[in-house]
C-alpha cells in the first residue's frame, strides 16, 4: 500500500469517528454535562435553549377532533385571550414564579367574566380555568417561550388563538409544556395539614420556589373526597412539572383521613415526603369553628337571600363549647373540632406507613412570626437549592399574617374571610381541654422530639 491509499484512510476513518463523537457529543454527552450543573441553572437553561420547543408544531384538529365548541362569539374570544393571560399586561414576577394568582380568584375571574348559566358554558368556563390556572404557575421563561410560540403560531395559521375553541387552547398549551418537558406528575411532596394551622400561607410561599411545582388547583383532596376517581384523574390536577422539580399539592384533610397514608404509600411510594404543621390545639379549633361557622352562614344566606349575622365571641363560644362538651361534662372526642386537634393520635396512623424522616414538622406561630427561617427549613428538608431570602418576606398587620415582596399578589389568600367573631371559650373549658390536650401532647413531644412554643402552656 503506497503513503498516499494510507492517508486516504486514515483521513476516511478520522472522519467517520469525529462524525460519530460529535453525534455522542450534542446528544448524550451534553444531557450528561447538564444534568451535573446547578439545578436552578439548568432549569433557566432549559428555559432558554430547549431544543426540543424549537421543533414544536401543533395544527389545528378537525373540528370533531374536539369537544365541539364552534360558536364562539367575538367578545367571548376576547375573554379567552384575558384568561390565558395573553391580553395586554402580561404579570412580570420579580421571584420568578407568578404562583401569586390564587385558585379562589381565578374562580372568580372566570364565573365573573364568563358566566356559567348552561352546561357548555360551564365545561368551556372549566377549562379556561385550568388554562388560566397553568398559566399562573408558570415560570417567567416558560411564559415568554409559550407566548413565541402562540405569535409563530398565528402567523403561520392566520388565525388568533383565542378565536379557537377553549378546549384547543388548552390543548396548545399542554403540548407546548409535554414539548418542553413538563409534565404532570404525581406528588413528590404534600402538605398533609394541620387544617388552620397556616398550611394556606405555607403552601403559597413555597410555591414561589423555582424547583416547586404546585398543583393547578389549591387543594386536591384526592385522598380523602375523590380517591375512587382514581391516579388518573390525581395527576390530572398536578402542575406541569420538568424533571428538575419537585411536584407539590396541599390537601390538609389527609391528616386527618384514616385510609389516606396506607393510600399515599401504595400510589406514590415510600419517598413521599410530607409537610406538616401544627397549632395551638385550642387556638386551631376556635378557628376551625369560626371557618365552618361561616361556610354554613354563607350557604343559608345564598339559600334563603338573607344575610342574617348577630353575634359576640361570647356567644360563639358558648355555640363552640356545646360542640366540645357533652352532657355529662366530659370532652366530647367525637367532635371533629378536638379530634383534628388529637395530632398525636393521628400521626402515629402515618408513622404505621412511613418513617418520621419524610415529616417535617412546623409550626404555626413561627411561620408568621418567623417566616423565612420556616421556609430555609423547608427548603433544606426538600434538598431544594437555595432560594429563600429574608428580604422577601414582610408581616401585614392589617392581614394579621407574612406576605412576600412579589410585583404579582403578594399575600397568600385568606382561608376564612373573617366576618364572624372568634368564639371565646370560658375560663372553665379551656382548662379542661387543656388536661384533655396534655397527654397527647406530650405524645407529639416524645415521637416528634418536638417542643412548640404553645407547649409550655399544656406541659
Ligand atoms: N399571611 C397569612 N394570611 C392569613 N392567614 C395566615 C397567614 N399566615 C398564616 N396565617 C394563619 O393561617 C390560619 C389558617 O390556616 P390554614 O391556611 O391552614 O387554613 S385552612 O385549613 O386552609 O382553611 C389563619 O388562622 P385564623 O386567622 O385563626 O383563621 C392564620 O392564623
């Protein structure tokens, strides 16, 4: 073989293995190179380079493709555009998610702006509601990404996407975020309770957090009100979720739900972790009182067309302490006001299915008193990156609770609007819930190796 055959081939073989490296390189190679980087880093890269956002293509699907809907009206696209936050201002977040948009509000907006009179007008006003919902948990990337796309969209199909069908936007929407790879994906983390113990306010703050994907609605209650609906029907409520982040509901009735951990565990596994947090257990009940008390008003109001309200805290204590005393003079356990507030009993149920280290467990006072070091504790719990910062974090006196320096809503959505008085509790009842409450609190102590700032009171 002369020199000149032999170079030819060195030169062939050199080309097929740089031809085979660079393929290895731009694919493999790089996932791994990515993967090892910063997680906040690779969820903004992501954002940004998405390869495959840039082959993203949707059609338009034959009319019967589609739940039909075809006799859209103008002003009714109009509302579209409104709630898939596509009309004019657009939520810039200085924190990066705009989780600030509340489920109650959304309903709102939607029952306000839509109406719901007739049942195609419900099913459309449903699903503008998830859009809109979707929407307020996107990033501010993922926004800018979607909004290219919805512009390349029209322009290539000389249509306005909000003169689709409802249930066409939203299946462009769920496309764009499968392509670039969010999902909807099954709780890693759930915020079990303890019902008025805050778990509102919580839930809020750590959905501000970029690796925190939460639920498209503000409670499930998957395990306790819909568990024969079935996984499918669950994952159809998570957040679109990348593999970078953790995937978050809040449903504080689980606490309290006997079959809900043995559940939890058979359909997410042992990994799950579960934020807890606990309360005064006297304070939580008065309330609770105070909460139900006010849904029930609110019922009869709407029933009747009467708003009725004639109250004092005395009076509401002593409605409250007819429920917690029997008529022998004893702690009526089967209330559900003291048995929400027996947390010991409760969490040795879960302790049955899972061990302590997937809790952790906080408390109420100090999440409003000392909000930032509850969600560093959070964070570091959850193996999170580090986010949280105190400037972040400010107390509302006017609300009575923390908030968060956020250009969107800064305030997590008050649980109970607060119209009727807190019951107060003589003198008497309290010192006999408190012998009732001692024993179990002591329990808590011992299992959680936890002392709250409430505990000296009981102990
Ligand atoms: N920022 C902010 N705004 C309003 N409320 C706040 C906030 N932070 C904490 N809290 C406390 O949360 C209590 C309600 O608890 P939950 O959110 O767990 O209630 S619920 O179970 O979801 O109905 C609520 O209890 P009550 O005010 O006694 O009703 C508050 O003490």
């Amino acid at each position: 073989m002369n020199h000149q055959k032999l170079l030819l081939i060195i030169i062939f073989f050199s080309i097929i293995l740089i031809f085979i490296l660079g393929s290895y390189l731009t694919s493999h190679s790089a996932v791994t190179i990515f993967n090892k980087i910063s997680p906040s880093f690779q969820l903004k890269a992501r954002t940004e380079i998405w390869p495959s956002i840039q082959n993203f293509s949707w059609s338009i699907p034959k009319a019967d493709d589609n739940e039909a809907h075809d006799t859209k009206t103008k002003p009714e696209a109009a509302n579209n555009r409104q709630a898939t936050g596509l009309a004019g201002s657009r939520q810039d977040s200085k924190y990066k998610k705009s989780q600030k948009t509340e489920v109650s509000d959304a309903q709102k907006f939607v029952q306000k702006s839509h109406g719901a009179e007739n049942p195609s007008k419900k099913k459309d006003a449903a699903a503008k509601e998830v859009i809109f919902r979707i929407f307020a948990n996107m990033d501010e990337e993922l926004r800018d990404q979607y909004l290219i796309q919805v512009k390349k969209f029209e322009s290539e199909h000389s249509t306005q996407i909000n003169q689709l069908p409802v249930s066409m936007q939203r299946n462009f929407l769920e496309k764009f975020l499968k392509a670039a790879g969010y999902y909807q994906k099954l709780p890693d983390v759930i915020n079990i309770g303890v019902k008025k113990s805050g778990t509102n306010a919580l839930g809020f703050f750590i959905a501000h957090h970029p690796l925190i994907s939460h639920s498209l609605g503000n409670e499930v209650h998957f395990f306790d009100w819909n568990y024969q609906k079935g996984l499918k029907f669950y994952r159809s409520k998570m957040g679109f979720t990348s593999k970078f982040q953790l995937s978050f509901e809040k449903t504080p009735r689980y606490f309290v739900t006997d079959s809900a951990p043995a559940n939890i565990l058979k359909d997410l596994g042992n990994s799950t972790k579960f934020v807890l947090c606990f309360r005064d257990p006297i304070d939580r009940l008065v309330s609770d009182f105070r909460h139900e008390t006010e849904l029930r008003l609110r019922k009869e109001w709407i029933k009747s067309g009467k708003k009725k309200m004639n109250s004092s805290p005395e009076k509401e204590g002593k409605k409250l302490e007819k429920l917690l005393i029997d008529k022998k003079g004893n702690i009526n356990v089967s209330s559900d006001f003291i048995r929400t507030s027996s947390y010991s009993i409760h969490l040795k149920n879960w302790l049955k299915y899972f061990p302590l280290d997937n809790f952790i467990f906080l408390d109420h006072d100090r999440l409003l008193q000392d909000t930032f070091s509850v969600m560093k504790e959070v964070e570091s719990f959850l193996d999170l990156k580090e986010f949280f910062r105190k400037d972040m974090f400010y107390f509302d006196p006017t609300r009575g609770g923390p908030c968060m320096h956020t250009d969107g809503k800064p305030c997590p959505s008050k649980s109970t609007p607060g119209f009727m008085p807190k019951a107060k509790l003589s003198k008497a009842v309290q010192a006999k819930l408190r012998v009732y409450f001692r024993p179990l609190l002591q329990e808590l102590l011992n299992i959680t190796g936890k002392r709250f700032p409430w505990s000296h009171s009981y102990l």
